[in-house]
C-alpha cells in the first residue's frame, strides 16, 4: 500500500471523465489546476466532473488550485526572434515603443527601477541569459549571454532581485474566489517571498469563507530560501516548486534546497509537496529517463508527502502510464527504506506525545493498520507527520471536507464515517469496515487512537485491538 501520496496536474490531455477514470484507478490523490492556463468555465466543468467521477468510485481525491502569481513575463512578438551571443536586447515597459528589432515589451512597469546594471535577466525558464548594459527611464538595454528563439509571453526570472510585487495579484484574487466558489481543498500561492504573503491570503479568504481551505507555500526563489523558517510555520503546507527554484537558485544548490525543505517541513509537521520535472520526458516517451527514476526515488526516500506532475499529464501523451511509473517507483522505495527525518520531531503537546506513543507501539507490532478517529484531522495529521515505518494510518472522519484534506497526508487513508454515540459502537464500526474493504484476515493487529469521555473530560487513549 503507496503511503507517498500522487498530485496529477489537469489540462487538455486529462480532461475527459474517461481519462479522469483511469488516473484516480491508477493511484491519484490530488489534482492540480494550474491558474496560469486554466479558465473559469473549465476549472467549473471538470472539478464538477471529479467529485462525481470521485463519488462514483469511492475514492476520496483533492483538489488543488494553483496561482499564477506575480509573475513577469514579455509581451507578444510579431516574428520569432533568434538570438546569438552577443546581441543587444531591449526590454521597455510602461508602453515604451523601441525602434530595433530585437526588443520586446515587460509587463512589470517597475523593472528598470528593480534591476541594477550588471544583473542577469533570464527568459524563457532560464533558456535565454542576459545581462543588463544600461538603463533609461523606461528601457532596459542587455547583452545576449547565451543564443535562444525568443517567442511571445515568456517568463522573466530576475535571480537576487528584489521584485515589488504584490503578493496576490488582481487575476489572483479572481482565481482563489472561484476555489471559494467550488470549495476547493487547497490553494497553492505562487512566488512566496515572506511569512506576510501568506497572511495576506489566508485573511482573503476568511473573509469570504468559513470552508476550511488550506494554504500551500510554493517555494521559488532566493527570497523565500531566506525566509524559509518563517512561511514554513505561517503555511498549512509547504511544496518545492523546482522550476523556478532552480533557475533561482544554482543548480548544483537545489538538491541540498529540496532535502532542506523536507526535512525542515517534516520536523514542523507540515505536509510537503516536491514537484516539476519528476517525469519531464515523459511528455512525449512512454518511459522515464533512469535519472527520473531515481529523482522520484529520493523524493519518495526523502518521505515527502506527495510528488507531482505537471506537463506530463496536463499535456502529455502518456498520462496514465506517468502515474503506473510513480506509483512503482513509490512503493518499491518506501519499502526500502526512508531518511527518518521524523526522527528528530520535537514533541511540544500532550496529544503529540499520545500519538507518538501509538506510533511507537505500531512499529514495535509491526501492526497492521493505525485506526484514528477525527472531527478536526489533527490527530490524523500528527499520525502521519511522524511517519509509521510499517503501518497505514485509517482515518475515519463524519466530515467529508476533512476527508477529502486529508487526501495529501503521507500514509494516510481517509474513510467517511458517520460516528454512533457510543466510542465501542465506532470501533466497532470502522474494524468491520476494515474487514469488509481491506481483507485484513482475522488475527490482524490494529492500533486504535481515540476520545475517551470520562466526566466531562475529554481524554486521548492508545488502544490495541485484534481483529476478530
């Protein structure tokens, strides 16, 4: 049973209700809509379409809204421009028209005013190197580092620039209303640079909204390398967005940056994502590179709680078969072994410690399923953090919101459960769903985390049942 958990990125390759049916059978947890292509109309049409899909095969799956962000990007071009070394290059904004051919508009008026003389421009996700020759008011003039095709609407990263851009921009605003609108489950903020922006969306969203969305912190750039420690705490849950990241950033520093990420996320029991790149080729091949084999591995090593992919199933011509090879990689890895980042959680609450204990007793047992039952998913979510080495965290909620937040926990299989009264009758209840949907044979050792109501105080136990 796969405890890393799978987020499919959707786009025009995985939008039918048919291909919608394989990847949550193959192994999906959690789809992505990525806000910087997708539509209103379409983001309507095909969260619909996975709740149904979801009911109907009962599999509980997440849904994911990606922000654009502030991202900055040139303006269209009439002709494709083919750029050796050592071309100068014109970057003008504010409507700033300029007269030579190799030149194209930025729509991020501020550009000139952020930028120093000297600093490297990179377009087109680091393909195109420039460096800055020279200011005007209204024009940046640059020398050609490295040759490229420069086409319309290409991402500009500035690395160690101080961009004044807003956090939440007015197509962002847009876009999380219509996460509100849908109830989506999470809503990933791109380009966090400090714990404040963060804050600035999770106060947008209380204030339109009591649905419980959580917010995921992309990391992207230097900025945020800075203040890592600070929007680890602030988010619900943290993802490596390697593809800016590593434009960001040096190359050879973005491995040490991932394992920092995990391993930082994990001692704050936050859920973390890696993501970009896992399975790039497989864009246009049925099968990995046996470096991205390996990338997917140590991702999965590391014991981050989920791995994701972007183009290959958003527009790629394999995507079923890109889940089938994650979720290989996934369990073959974790059965192998993780880093035990877990290990070095410092427990601060009386029910950490309870749960800890639980865990404690599971991987003694080697027991065969960790049962909770929550209302608020944090015992369910502590269970997880802590990483059972042998046994599969059942989460039993009567919350089908929770239920479907839940989906992005490392190790944990979320079940809708109305609760009877009675503690014995739900224990009960949740060990013959168990018999029933997961054929554990007669014998099975289950550890029980519960609510023991004596008087009027509410008190956590650890329980040890066997399956009969």
């Amino acid at each position: 049973m796969r405890r890393t958990k799978i987020i499919a990125t959707l786009g025009p390759a995985t939008e039918t209700p048919e291909i919608l049916t394989q990847l949550i059978q193959s192994g999906v947890n959690l789809f992505r809509f990525n806000m910087s292509h997708a539509q209103h109309d379409w983001v309507k049409k095909i969260a619909s379409d996975v709740r149904q899909i979801s009911e109907k095969l009962n599999r509980p799956i997440g849904l994911l809204l990606d922000t654009q962000g502030p991202a900055i990007r040139t303006g269209d071009l009439d002709t494709n421009l083919h750029l050796k070394v050592g071309d100068i290059f014109t970057f003008t904004v504010r409507g700033e028209t300029s007269p030579e051919e190799r030149s194209v508009d930025v729509n991020y008026d501020n550009l000139v005013n952020d930028i120093r003389i000297g600093d490297v421009v990179l377009v087109d996700n680091g393909v195109i190197h420039m460096k800055v020759l020279s200011k005007e008011t209204n024009r940046l003039r640059c020398e050609v580092l490295t040759p490229g095709t420069l086409t319309s609407r290409r991402h500009i990263n500035l690395p160690g620039v101080h961009i004044n851009l807003p956090a939440l921009t007015e197509k962002d605003i847009a876009d999380v209303q219509i996460a509100i609108d849908l109830q989506f489950d999470f809503v990933a903020l791109s380009f966090v640079r400090e714990a404040n922006d963060i804050l600035q969306l999770r106060n947008l969203i209380t204030s339109k909204t009591s649905h419980p969305i959580r917010i995921v912190a992309k990391i992207e750039d230097q900025s945020a390398i800075s203040n890592l420690d600070s929007i680890v705490e602030t988010a619900d849950a943290i993802m490596v967005a390697r593809g800016d990241l590593g434009i960001e950033c040096p190359y050879e520093e973005l491995p040490i940056i991932q394992r920092r990420i995990v391993k930082k996320s994990i001692q704050t029991m936050k859920p973390v994502i890696v993501a970009t790149h896992m399975l790039e080729s497989m864009i246009q091949n049925p099968l990995p590179t046996r470096a991205e084999v390996t990338d997917v591995a140590n991702a999965v090593y590391e014991q981050a709680d989920a791995i994701m992919l972007s183009g290959e199933t958003s527009v790629g011509r394999y995507p079923k078969k890109c889940i089938e090879v994650m979720d290989r990689i996934a369990y073959r890895t974790e059965i192998s072994g993780g880093a035990n980042f877990a290990d070095t959680i410092h427990l601060s609450q009386p029910r950490e410690s309870v749960v800890n204990s639980a865990i404690h007793l599971a991987n003694n047992l080697r027991a065969d399923a960790l049962v909770v039952f929550t209302r608020g998913g944090r015992i369910a979510s502590i269970a997880s953090a802590l990483r059972p080495r042998y046994t599969p965290i059942f989460a039993f909620t009567p919350d089908e919101k929770l239920m479907h937040r839940l989906c992005l926990y490392y190790g944990v299989i979320p079940i809708h459960l109305t609760f009877p009264e009675k503690l014995e009758d739900t224990i009960a209840t949740a060990l013959q769903w168990l018999k029933q949907h997961q054929n554990l044979p007669l014998g099975s050792k289950l550890v029980v985390i519960s609510d023991i109501l004596a008087g009027e105080e509410v008190i956590n136990s650890v329980q040890l049942h066997t399956l009969n």
